[in-house]
C-alpha cells in the first residue's frame, strides 16, 4: 500500500475545500476495516459511503 499516494490524495480534497481522511487498510483484515470505520465516523461523525480501490493505481 502506498501511504504517500494515500496522504497526496487527501491533501488534495483538502486543498480544494473538502474534507478527507487517508486511512489504509488490508482488504482480508478485518481489524483494519473496524479501526477505519471507527476513525472515519470519529472524524466525521458517521460513515455515509464506503468503497474500496484494490489494486487500482491513478496517475494525477
């Protein structure tokens, strides 16, 4: 998992107004998946929507 790609695209939400968090989880973890939704609806209160990106790789 690339952490910096993660991190860069947070930041750009960001930078554009939005709010975003950079979380990085195992897709077989499931302890993983449980701290992410915890963090997310810390951070935001809940979770609205939720998607996954294996093995997608963007160039921006």
């Amino acid at each position: 998992m690339d952490e910096t790609a993660v991190a860069n695209a947070a930041k750009e939400f960001a930078d554009a107004g939005r709010r975003a968090l950079a979380l990085l989880c195992g897709p077989t973890d499931e302890d993983q998946a449980a701290a992410a939704v915890d963090r997310t609806v810390e951070t935001f209160g809940r979770l609205g929507t939720a998607c996954t990106a294996l093995g997608h790789h963007c160039d921006h």
